[in-house]
C-alpha cells in the first residue's frame, strides 16, 4: 500500500522522491522528475503512473505541481542516451532534476535498484536509499513517476506532428509492432536511439 514517506523515515524534513519515464523507448528522451511534498500531502488515488489511467494521470499531474513544495523535471536527448548509453543517461537525467531544486532535501528516495551516484560521473552529498517499485509504497516517488511520465508522453505527442508515420502519439516511442514497421519503411528519425537494437540493426 502506498504512504507517506515521512512516516517510514521520521526525523527528515524534506525528503526528495525520484523516478524516471522512458527507459525502455527505441526513440524520444528519457525524462526524470523529481519531487518534495508537503507531510500533509494524501491522494488516496495516486500511484505508480503505469496503474493510473491516462485520464487520471493527466487530473494528478496537474494536483501535484499545484500542491507539491518543489517539483523538477527534465531530459536527457536520444543523443546523449546513444553517446554515454541510457543507465548513464537514467542517473544523469535524475541528478539534473535533483539539482534543479530550491532545495536538494535531506534525504532522496530514488525507485529502482541503484542511485544516481552509482554512476563515476556523479556526485550525490546527501544521504539516500534506492527503493524497488518505489513508484508503488511512497507518495514522492509516485508523484515522481507521475509527472515524468505526463511530461514525456506530451513531448511524445508533439514528436508525432514533427515526425509523421511512425505512431509516436500512441507508442511514445516504444518498439511496438506498428512502430518497428515503420521505421523499416520510413527509416529512423533524429529522434530515434541509434544505439538500440531494432534501429542499429538497420545502419
């Protein structure tokens, strides 16, 4: 059952919750988000984005930035995931919305199996736990979730008017079936990860 953050780590202030969207993807940025909620904050209804409606999503992403105390977002290019590959490109994403707090917090929550500072490349100087299926147990982490996944899927969407033919508005970039056939017609796009297997095996 998700929960407060603030009630499994008593004694912290403001703890951070970080999560990404778009790892899996053969085209578009991967997003990551980071996000502080006030200890009073209780949506009975949110969670991991991939069990909430997109409907849903949309109505949460909009109630967390308007409620959260400090919310970042940001990308890391295709490029960039084809030059340092996409764990690297996963950890760099999440330290930048980190970075582009007010404030870094004095605790970060981060879903999956391994922290941003398991990469040489970055520094995290404060103290943080890397929790599986974290987007499932803590608000912050599901609030991270939410909002990089509505932030990628309407970046995605937008991709579909630039770059016709190839369903980005209703794959978001995954390898889909109807995604891979196009990309054998229309060939791959500057948006694709050229790095990945289905468009590297075309070159």
């Amino acid at each position: 059952m998700i929960k407060s953050e603030y009630t499994s780590f008593p004694g912290k202030q403001a703890i951070v919750g970080i999560d990404e969207a778009g790892r899996g993807p053969i085209a578009g940025p991967v997003v990551a988000s980071a996000v502080i909620l006030p200890k009073s904050f209780k949506f009975t209804n949110i969670n991991d984005s991939k069990q909430v409606s997109p409907k849903q999503r949309i109505l949460l992403f909009r109630k967390i930035k308007k409620t959260a105390v400090d919310y970042a977002i940001t990308l890391v290019t295709p490029k960039k995931i084809d030059d340092i590959n996409i764990l690297e490109a996963t950890f760099l994403a999440m330290h930048k919305s980190w970075k582009k707090l007010n404030t870094q917090g004095d605790f970060l929550i981060v879903d999956g199996p391994f922290l941003p500072s398991k990469s040489p490349n970055i520094d995290v100087d404060v103290p943080a736990k890397a929790i599986i299926k974290g987007d499932e147990k803590y608000f912050c982490i599901a609030a991270a979730s939410i909002l990089a996944k509505v932030y990628r899927d309407n970046l995605m969407i937008n991709y579909s008017k630039k770059y016709p033919g190839y369903g980005f508005k209703s794959n978001k970039g995954y390898p889909t079936t109807q995604h891979k056939e196009a990309v054998k017609k229309l060939g791959p796009c500057p948006i694709h990860r050229k790095s990945f297997k289905p468009i590297k095996n075309l070159e």
